[in-house]
C-alpha cells in the first residue's frame, strides 16, 4: 500500500468521523425546546427558576411520608454565600440545595476575573439537590421541602476546613443538621445530616442526591471538537456509563447496585453524588415536563430510635475533571474525563504527559516530547512500513507482466500474484498492519489533548497562549500542511490515476483545512509528528539504499 494512499484514508476517515459527528448533532435527536419559567420579582438573585415551594423535584422513596408542619421564610432570607480558596456557593436554605457554584481558580477566559460558573441558577439552570424522605423525612412532607436556618448568610474559609451547618426542626421532637464541610484546595464536599430523634416513636428517613439541568443548552461542541454534554452514572458491573438527556426524555432510569455514583459532565468539569460506598444504593433519573433532566441516588432507609442520634454522609463533588482526584473519591468517577473505547491507552499517555510536565512545566513543550517518545517507540513499525512499501514498488514492473499475461483471468492473476510474493519474500500488508497499530495510539493521544482539562488555558510560546483553543493566527496549520506536502513529495507513488493524483496533491490542504478549527496542542502534536516522520523517512531510506534497496 501506497504511502499517500494511507495518508488519503487517515484523512477520509477522520473526516468521515467529524461529518458524522455534527450530522448527529445537527439531524440526529434533539432535545424538546423548554418554556422557560420566569422568576418572581421577589426572588433574588441565585434562586431557582422553577416552582421550587412544592415537591415535584423530590423522587419517591420507600415509605409513604407523613404530613409535617414547615417553617417559613423570606425569599430575602433564604440564599447564604459560602466562599473557599476553590469554590464560591450559593445554598438555598429551603432544602439546603447548592443553586449555584462558581470555580475560583478556573475563569471562564484566560486573563478574566470572572469564575467559571458550573451550577447556576435562572435560565441556565443547573443545581445539586439532596434531602431526606421517607415516612419523617422532611423534604417528602406534604406541606413542601423543609426550610433551614442558618447562623449566618456568609461563609469564608479562613483555615484548612470550613463547616456550614443548616438547622430544622419540627413540632415532634425530630431535629436535622444538615452540614456541609469543606476543605482546603478541594472540590469535594462532605454533605451529611444528622438526625436526633426527640421523639417517642421510631422515625424512618430515606436520603436522596440529584442534579438537575435544563435540557437545553448553548452547545460549544463541534464537528471538530466534538464533546459530551450530559448524565453519567457507575454501577457495581459498570464502572462509567453515559445517560444522555435524549435518553432521560425516553425513558426513567433505576436500577439498584452496590455503591455507585451519578454526575452531570460538561468538556473539562464535572458535577457529582457519592453516597456511602458501603452500601446498595439506587440510581435514578427523570425528566421534569421535559424542561429539566434528573439524574439522582437514592440511599437505603435509615430507622433512628425514639431518643437516638444517627449521621448519614455523602460526597458532592464540583470541579475539575482531574483524573487522580476523581479516581480517589470513588471508583471509575476519573472515567468521567471520557478517552472513549481507547482508554486505557489514553491514561497511560496522560501519565506519561503529566510526568513530562512535570520536568519542563510547559504542556507545549511536554507535548513536542510525548510525540518524540511515540515516534521513536514506534519507528520500529515505521520503518517496516516504507521498506515494504518501496519492496511492493519494485514488484511494479512484475505486476504489470503478470497482468499483461493473464489478462482478466482473476484466478490465475490471485495465484500468480501469491507465488510471486512468496518467492521475493514480500508482504502485500506490510505496509498497511504498521499504519493500523499506530492508529489507535494516534486516536488515544488526540483525545488525551482534547479531554485534559490541564490543557485548558495552557500557555506554551509566542502566539500560542492557549494549547486547548485554535491557533488563533493558524500558523501552526499551515506549518503542518507544508509538513504534509514534503512527506508527500518525499514519498514516491506510482499511482497513475488521474483522479487519485489530483485527491492526494490537495489532501495536505484539505486536512489544513480541517486544522484550522483543531485546538493548537493537537495541531502542535500533528506537526511536529510530521516533521519526525520527515527526518525517520531520511534515514530509512538511505539505510535502504545501503542494503541494496531501491527506495524510490
């Protein structure tokens, strides 16, 4: 197989992949239009734009719950601010449900003092709420979801934890502390409630943890940075799987496992409940009058004795998809940061990548070293490539006789053929396996630039400030496009269609084309692939040359 004739299917391929990426997009299911709700003029700023004084975003439990009166409040009273040196929060004190978290240390653009807002409020609703039904749980009451109350209306950490407790209590003696504990330089909070039972019978509660996400959104994904948007879970037999908002309108998910967790991805962060992992929990999900999408965990019932006290704890995670703090808060959660079927070769880059980083502190740079490492383990397969290429090459006139003497006799031809690439010990696929085993790690690294969000906002030199957007000046394209001309030219063929001739002398600009919408890192990671490509192809073949081979 012909060197260019490779490049033509990597670039058909790939853009085979991207067309049928933005069809989906474009054509494929779409999620219904919300009406959105608008918010009273009362409500402050950060309180949800939903109807959130009756029960509708509660799930059912297992126990029927049992009217309880409420206490009342303020929308004026409700919101408190809670600050660490990585979060800023809003909490809604009916049912102590974070409307809003903004990351500190990651701006929504590079050099802007604006947070980048991952749970929000209004329009754009996205909230992480949690409670406790069941037959006393306070948030399946009748009567509407509890209202806590709160020391004070602003929170800052000021030493390595911070501890925000929220308060209710009833006219029967059953009293909750709903607290939230924070800790430096983490994006993992401890939710927990403690429940003292002041009264003389037992009392049964169910807790519960969901998110809840407008179903419509501004989509930044594209048929040249496709990402996913959407519901994931992990069960005990599967460790990370996608439930698409598509999916959540079509049908309810439940299904009961050990352990488990639920989350809301975007393209580098991550919204997430952890319940104990100790125990069977249930995952759920639901579409609230296919405005919102719910993904949830329901944990076990809990009985807490007549004059007992009981603490049930969970995880709520907002952040960064960082793969070695996610793997450590629960299993398969750093699967969240998606490398697809390819995985397992992705992490073992990205490993290799951050420990890269971690001796010239520059992604740029340690990206030009990770494409060094690649090209030189696989030069092996790389040279196996061409020298079979260029044995195929001088097979071409005995190709020609054999066809000249057998004419369209296809049977005799395959024979021929076959005793003639057994008697010059040639392969006819040896020039295409080395390009099939290099494809899935080429695969695996893109999506390691695409998916690590220590790429996102990443300086490297010059120009190039940010490695996870485009070149913002396409020069880095255009270099790889020239890149691709000389290898082209390097390369002889011995194609004589005319059409084909012409495909492969605009291949190098049709794929810098494509280029142009790519984040720099992968055009970075492209270019200086070529130019390794170019400097092997040198020594390979006059290495060739040396034995006797007629390279070209």
């Amino acid at each position: 197989m012909e060197s260019q004739r490779s490049f033509l299917i990597i670039g058909l391929a790939l853009v085979s992949f991207l067309l049928w990426q933005q069809w989906q997009k474009e054509y494929g299911p779409q999620p219904v239009t919300p009406v959105v709700q608008e918010q009273s003029q009362e409500a402050p700023q950060g309180v949800p734009s939903f109807n959130d004084t009756n029960n509708e975003d509660v799930p059912s439990g297992d126990s029927m719950p049992a009217a309880q009166p409420m206490a009342s409040a303020t929308n004026t009273q409700r919101i408190i601010e809670v600050k660490t040196d990585t979060l800023d929060l809003r909490i809604d004190l009916l049912g102590g449900d974070v409307i809003s978290a903004d990351l500190l240390k990651f701006p929504v653009e590079q050099g802007s003092d604006i947070p980048y807002s991952l749970l929000r409020s209004g329009n754009g609703l996205y909230v992480a709420q949690s409670g406790l039904i069941g037959a006393q749980g306070p948030d399946a009451s009748s009567s509407g979801r509890p209202v806590y109350t709160a020391e004070n209306t602003f929170y800052e950490m000021s030493g390595d934890t911070l501890v925000v407790p929220l308060n209710w209590k009833n006219n029967q003696g059953l009293s909750i502390t709903k607290t939230f504990t924070f800790s430096k330089d983490r994006y993992d909070v401890n939710v927990s409630y403690t429940v003292n039972n002041g009264s003389t019978n037992t009392a049964t509660v169910q807790p519960y943890a969901q998110l809840k996400q407008v179903m419509q959104f501004d989509d930044d994904s594209n048929m040249f940075m496709p990402t996913y948007r959407g519901a994931a879970f992990s069960t005990e037999d599967d460790k990370y799987q996608k439930y698409s908002f598509d999916e959540i309108e079509d049908e309810n998910l439940r299904e009961t496992t050990k352990a488990g967790w639920v989350g809301m991805l975007e393209h580098y962060f991550v919204s997430a409940w952890v319940p104990s992992q100790e125990q069977t929990n249930t995952v759920y999900s639901r579409n609230l009058k296919n405005q919102y999408a719910v993904i949830g965990v329901l944990s076990p019932s809990e009985s807490i004795n007549a004059g007992e006290t009981k603490t049930i704890a969970s995880t709520l995670y907002m952040g960064p998809k960082d793969q070695e703090k996610l793997a450590k808060i629960a299993r398969g959660l750093d699967l969240t940061v998606d490398y697809g079927i390819l995985w397992w070769i992705s992490q073992s880059l990205f490993a290799l990548l951050t420990f890269l980083h971690s001796l010239v502190n520059n992604w740029g740079v340690a990206i030009i070293l990770i494409t060094v490492v690649v090209k030189g383990a696989m030069y092996w397969l790389t040279k196996k490539q061409y020298e079979s290429m260029a044995r195929m090459r001088n097979l071409a006139p005995k190709m020609q006789q054999l066809k000249d003497r057998f004419g369209d006799d296809r049977q005799k031809m395959s024979q021929a053929m076959m005793e003639l690439y057994r008697k010059e010990k040639v392969n006819p696929m040896g020039g295409c396996l080395p390009l099939l085993l290099q494809m899935p790690i080429f695969l695996a690294l893109y999506w390691v630039l695409m998916e690590s969000v220590e790429l996102r906002h990443a300086d490297f030199a010059l120009w190039i400030t940010d490695l996870s957007v485009k070149d913002p000046y396409f020069v880095l394209p255009i270099l790889t496009g020239a890149s691709m001309y000389l290898l082209q030219k390097l390369q002889p063929t011995t194609i004589t269609d005319p059409m084909q001739q012409k495909i492969m002398q605009w291949m190098p600009v049709a794929m810098s084309v494509f280029f142009l919408w790519f984040p720099a890192g992968l055009v970075l990671y492209w270019l200086v692939s070529n130019v390794i490509t170019l400097i092997q192809a040198k020594m390979i073949y006059a290495s060739m040359e040396k034995r006797g081979i007629n390279a070209k």
